[in-house]
C-alpha cells in the first residue's frame, strides 16, 4: 500500500466584476530596415519598419480596443480585439506586466499617418481615445560625395594610406542629405582583414546637406584600427531619425609605425661619416647625415609602408640626407620625416649640441630668453604677443649666451646687437596689426657678425589676433527638460594645423529673475557640431519657480563676446499635487473595488498635468501589474486588474502613481489598501491525498470540487446554462491542478465554462494534477458576468 501525501487546495470565487480601463499604445516592435528587431515607445515619430509592426496596447478587463492607421481622415487599416479577459496579461519587452492586447500592422508606405486607439466597454460605448503622430521613412540617407584627405601642414599622408599625424590632416565627405525624417548622426568604422568591425562616434551636422570632417588621427587610432600595416575597409554610416543606415566605404590602409633611423657626423680629420656619440666635428656648422635602410623605404620595398622622405644619396642598402647645421641649434630647426601614410618623425638639430668641436670650430651663438611688448603695455616674457585689438608690437628683447664676438639679432628686418662679451639687446620689431584675424610668424635669428654662417634659427615673434566676436546662432529653452541650449559659431577657426589658434570656449547662461537676482546655469552637455558650431547645454532644473530672462555668453580666446537673450520665461520647479481618493473621499484601510479609486492632479501654473503611470503590487502574491488609467471629470480613473484578494494580514496592495506636469515636474504618491472584492466567495481549503486523479467519497461525490447554488445576475434573475469564465492558479502553487478536466499549471490562466442547472447550481470536481507533491495551491474562479442562457 502507497501512502499519500496530504495536498491542501484553497478557493476564491469572484461573480459578476468588471471594470474600466485606460487606453494607452505601451509600445510598438517591428524588424527595422538594418535588420535589427526595435521597441519603440508610442512618443517617438518616427518608424522604419521592414515588415509587419506589433502595436502592444494596455487596456482593462472587459474592454475591447480598436487600432486604426490612417492618412488625414482616411482610415487605411483597422483591427478591433476580442473582448480582454484574465487571460490576456501581458510582459512588454521591458519586463512591466498589464492586461492588453497585441495588433500586427500592415507594413505602410513611406508617409505621414495618425495611429488612433480606441477603447469600448462590455456595450460597444466608447471609453477612451488616442491619437499619436506616426510617420514610416524607410530610405536611408544619402552620401554622394566621395571621400577625400586633406594634408593640414605637411606633406604625406592620403586617402589610400593614412596614419596618425601630428598636423591635423583630415577625411572628410560631403553631400549627406536625408530628405524624410532628417539627419540624426553618424559613425566611422574600419573592418579589419579578419571581419572585425570597429566604430567610433563622429560629428555631423544634422541640417541636409550636411557634411563630415574627421582627423586621420582619430581615424587611425588603435580602438578602430588596431592592426599596423595592414588594410581595413573604412568608411562612414549615417542614420536618420527614423533609424535608416546609408553608408559609404572603400578600402584604405593603415601604417602607424616610424622606422628607426641613425645619425652620423662628419669627421674631416679622419675623413670619414662617424656614428653620432662617438664622432668629433672640426667645423661648426656641422656636417651630419640621416641614415635609412632602404627596406623602409617605398621608393624600394615595393609597398605603400614606411619612409617617403626625400634623400640625396643611396648605396646598396641605405638613403642618405645629408646636411649641416651650426650648433649649438634651437628646437626651431630640424627635418621632418615622413611615412608615405603621413606619421611623422621630427629629427631637431639639437641632436647635435653635444657633438664636441675640435680644431678652430668654435661654438656659435645661443638665445636663452625673450621679452616683447604690445605699444600701451607692460613689457612680458615670451615670444607670442596677442591683440585683441588693433595695435602693434613695439619691443623685443633678446638675451642669449656672451660671446667673445658680436652678435646680431634680426626679425622683421630690424636689428640689433649683442656687444661683444655681453648678452642683451632690444629693438622695434615695427609689428602692426590692424583689422581682422591673423597669424604671422617672424623668424628670429641671432648670428656671428663676421661669420653668418654660425647662426642660430631661435624663435619665431608668433603674433596672433583676432577683432571678430563669435557668433551666437540661437538659444533654444526646454521648459520640460529644463535646458537651454547655446548654438555657437566661430568663423574664425580652421580645419587644419592651426585649428587651436582661434576658438571659442568659454560659455555661460545666467537667468535673471524680476527682482534682480542673477544666476549661472551649471553646463549639462556639449557637442562640437563641426570645427566652428559648437552647442552648449545648461540646466535650470535648480531654479525656483518664477519668471526669468535667460542670457547666453560666448567669448573666444582673444576675448571677443557675443551675447543674446531669450524673452522671459515662467519656469515651473514644483510638481504636481497629488491626491488618491475613494468614493469622493479618503481610502479607506479595506476597499472593494479599484474602478472607485480616483486620482486628483494638480498643478500651480499648469492646468492640465497628467498622470504618467499607475502600477499596483504586493498582495497575497507579491504581484507587480502596471495598469492603465482614463481621465474622468472627478479624476484620474485606473483601470481594473484581476488580482487575487488580500486574505490575511500583510498581503496589501500598493497603487504607485506617477504625475507630470508640461515643464516635466515629477510628482509620486502611493496608497496601501487590502482588497477585499464585492461579490468574492472565499472557499475554505480542502485537504486531499496528493494523487493525480479525482478521488470520490461513498457516494460516488468528488472529494475535492466547488459548489454553485442558485447564482443570481445583475438583475436579480436566476443564472442558468453555460457561464463562462475563468480558472487562474497562483504562480506560488506547489502543483499544477485538474478543474473540471482542464490542467491548469501554477501562474496560468485558462478558459472554462461553468454549466449551471436550471437552479443556477452546479458541483465541479478540482483536484491535483501531479501525483506525489506535497504543498498548497491556491486557485480563483472567475466568472465576469452571469447570465441566463
């Protein structure tokens, strides 16, 4: 003999509940036209569906819900769901679980339309509408310029074979244009030759046409091109608003990497070229040479990798550039060399300053310091003047090294001269600097008087000026996001080398309130739309509420500002108001039936703030279930879920609301209540052997099973014939259960039908549905609505 198990079932029934229902599209997914599946939430207006688009609705018990696709008034498609039931509860793709329904939408064409949803009650009447803005653009952006390398400074470096400069050289493309849903941004990318693709972030601007200008530098750096010397497909992608990917490539290669090189000098006592650190010059200039192995050379390893310099001897296995240089030198001489992809390698002069003179060589002459003055000035160390206004440079001072022999310092084509055994002298460099933007650099040397040829290359006078302010295009506020965006242009500025000799970098907001009071706003984002827009986003989300005047500040490096400022605005900084009633007045600890719970939201200054969710959770299961919500004329309405009534002490629900008003105030409020539904028959539990099969007693009666008796309707009248309804098992139930032949497994709700007698009674075995579990499950029948049949 076997003994069994003891199983214990318990029992809800619910008769005659139904309730209302908001009417919100929670989301939609289709597949887009790059391939990949999207969710996208009703607010955004833009699609790009390459098939058919699931339109997920969240709706209440005993509602039905129509989607209609139309163009004007025109309606192109509709579909109206069977009446929703316990068993259409729904997890949308972000895990929030509700009761709705899923549409599957025709593909339209590319075009504007108005998706409409449109809830009705049990009688066909009309409980709420929705209207949302719906446009599909499936063409991708279009590129129809070709790329092209710009060399900013120096000489190498190309389109086909690119590396990371020093110099600011650039890839660029034009003509991208985007004529439905507008441009949205773009990405570099490089694959690899083993497929690997790698991508990168990329500024564009986002008006058609538009265009792209990146550095080779950012273009060839190790997080998309990892892989020296070798060939990547790179290229740009551009998306639109809508999510459509047009894109552009070709086929380029990478070189990074700078050959080694040796220095010798020349030793005319041993008449011989000497490895630099063991070589004696006995002339000054010194005679030197830069030494390659020609396998780095293009000009004969037969690829595209390695040196491009020039020469001006080779033998057998090297090239040779020869030259001379008088020492000790400045950093301002050297040579540069070069990789036919543009990575360069600067070989200065001072190398050579150690080099020990023999014979009659004598040292020639050596800058140390600078002074310069702008004419109204202070005189200031440096080399760099800068104006910000017309005006001219009318000091230089140079202090170098003595000498046992005159010196001359010239720049500009003035002079002046360092006595012998001495070390300073000035002069007027005649600079004169009036109107526009500008760089001039006037080289400073500084010689032997009697021997030109021991001079030193030592500075430049780098003068710079800039008299043009920037230019602020706009300032846009955002009450809801509460920002201000800056958008500023600096026409002053190049894409090339010198693009850090003019700039625009110091922004501000401060908003002035009526009073008086001034305050700067805290900078939240940036982006450098292109080399001369840049946008600046502030935040005004600590400010009281008031109304205030926002000015924007933008001033370049020399300076020069542009302001401009926005006409007043109200700004709202306190959030709505919320208050949860019952039945027009409080809720009370226990209440009967969630349709009765009202929401009031109000606002200061806005007069139509709007509850942005409503979600229920805890009870007898711990249960979490976002429901929808109507606008009534006495509140916010939510709509009515199936949840299992609150039994025992500690099994409360909690309504969790969310509110907004239009500047984007956040407003939350909860309320705990048990629920204890109208109508609802609690079934003690029943203790029965756990075996899979409906045990009977003497009588041929089922041991376990629930007993209707002379169920009324609405209207008072005797229920009879087929009722139906609906079975759902608690998801915490130790075993699936039998009901009436159906198995029903823990969490599951199923359709059933309750064959009432012509007494409106009627006794339905229920039993386990696995043989050998011990445990308990807790189960509610459901029946929406009885009816005489």
């Amino acid at each position: 003999m076997t003994k069994m198990k003891p199983s214990k079932i318990a029992a809800l029934v619910l008769l005659a509940l139904s309730g209302p229902a908001g009417a919100q599209i929670y989301e939609m997914s289709y597949t887009d036209t790059n391939g990949v599946t999207v969710v996208r939430k009703p607010t955004v207006r833009w699609h790009n569906p390459n098939g058919e688009i699931i339109v997920t609705h969240i709706a209440g018990l005993d509602r039905k819900v129509k989607v209609e696709l139309l163009k004007g008034s025109t309606v192109l498609q509709s579909q109206t769901s069977a009446l929703i039931s316990v068993a259409n509860r729904i997890k949308s793709s972000d895990g929030t679980e509700f009761y709705g329904v899923k549409f599957n939408l025709t593909k339209p064409v590319d075009d504007n339309f108005i998706l409409r949803s449109t809830v009705y009650d049990v009688n066909g009447q009309q409980v709420s509408t929705n209207s949302y803005e719906f446009n599909v653009d499936t063409v991708p952006p279009v590129i129809s310029g070709d790329f092209v390398y710009t060399v900013s400074g120096w000489t190498q470096g190309r389109i086909d074979i690119f590396g990371r400069d020093n110099i600011q050289n650039r890839i660029s493309i034009s003509g991208i244009s985007d004529d439905r849903s507008g441009l949205a941004g773009a990405r570099y990318f490089a694959v690899d030759k083993n497929g690997t693709k790698r991508s990168k972030a990329v500024n564009m601007g986002l008006s058609s046409p538009s265009s792209i200008s990146m550095l080779a530098n950012d273009a060839s750096a190790s997080d998309v091109t990892p892989i020296d010397h070798s060939a990547y497909t790179v290229g740009f992608e551009v998306v639109d608003v809508a999510g459509n990917t047009g894109s552009k490539s070709r086929v380029s290669e990478i070189d990074n990497s700078i050959p080694p090189y040796e220095l010798e000098v020349w030793n005319s006592s041993a008449n011989q070229w000497q490895k630099k650190g063991t070589a004696v010059s006995y002339e000054n200039p010194v005679k030197f040479r830069v030494k390659y192995p020609k396998s780095e050379h293009v000009d004969f390893n037969g690829t595209k990798f390695g040196i491009a310099a020039g020469y001006n001897k080779t033998d057998e296995n090297f090239t040779y550039n020869e030259g001379s240089a008088a020492i000790p030198a400045n950093s301002q001489s050297y040579w540069l060399i070069q990789t036919l992809s543009g990575v360069p390698q600067h070989i200065s002069f001072t190398l050579l300053n150690d080099v020990p003179l023999g014979g009659a060589a004598v040292r020639g002459p050596n800058a140390l310091s600078y002074r310069y003055r702008i004419a109204g000035g202070q005189i200031v160390d440096g080399t760099s003047p800068t104006l910000s206004k017309p005006g001219a440079v009318d000091f230089y001072e140079v202090t170098a090294e003595p000498r046992p022999y005159v010196q001359v310092v010239s720049a500009n084509g003035q002079s002046c001269e360092i006595p012998a055994n001495e070390s300073r002298c000035s002069f007027d460099p005649k600079i004169t600097i009036s109107s526009g933007r500008g760089y001039a650099p006037y080289s400073v040397w500084i010689k032997n008087k009697t021997n030109p040829a021991l001079a030193q290359f030592s500075t430049h006078i780098y003068t710079y000026w800039d008299f043009n302010p920037p230019v602020i295009e706009d300032m846009a506020v955002d009450q809801e996001k509460k920002t201000v965006t800056l958008r500023a242009r600096d026409p002053d500025r190049l894409s090339s080398w010198q693009i850090s000799m003019w700039d625009t970098r110091d922004f501000y907001v401060e908003a002035t309130e009526q009073s008086g009071a001034t305050k700067r706003l805290p900078l939240v984002g940036s982006r450098d739309e292109s080399v001369w827009v840049k946008e600046r986003v502030f935040s005004f989300a600590g400010l009281p509420s008031g109304t205030y005047v926002m000015k924007g500040s933008a001033t370049d490096t020399y300076g020069n500002n542009a302001v401009m400022s926005v006409a007043a605005k109200t700004i709202d900084s306190v959030p709505p108001s919320l208050t949860i009633k019952y039945l027009g007045g409080a809720v009370p600890n226990e209440i009967g039936v969630i349709k009765n719970l009202r929401v009031d939201v109000r606002d200061d200054l806005d007069s139509a703030p709007v509850v942005k969710r409503m979600a229920l959770s805890g009870g007898p299961i711990n249960d979490a279930l976002d429901l929808g919500f109507t606008k009534q004329p006495d509140g916010w309405q939510p709509e009515v879920p199936r949840m299992f009534p609150t039994i025992e002490a500690g099994q409360e629900y909690t309504l969790n609301i969310t509110a907004s008003d239009a500047q984007g105030n956040i407003a939350t409020a909860s309320q705990t209540f048990s629920l204890s539904p109208q109508n609802m028959v609690r079934h003690e539990g029943i203790t029965v052997l756990a075996t899979s099969q409906s045990l009977l007693d003497s009588n041929d009666k089922p041991l376990g099973k629930i007993s209707f008796k002379g169920a009324l309707t609405d209207g008072g009248s005797q229920s009879r014939g087929p009722q139906a309804g609906y079975f759902t098992l608690r998801h915490d139930s130790a075993f699936a259960v039998m009901f009436n032949g159906t198995k029903v497994a823990p969490g599951e709700t199923k359709d059933v039908v309750i064959p009432l007698d012509a007494t409106g009674s009627v006794t339905l075995p229920v039993w386990p549905a696995d043989t050998g579990v011990k445990g308990k499950a807790s189960y509610m029948l459901d029946i929406p609505q009885l009816v005489v049949n």
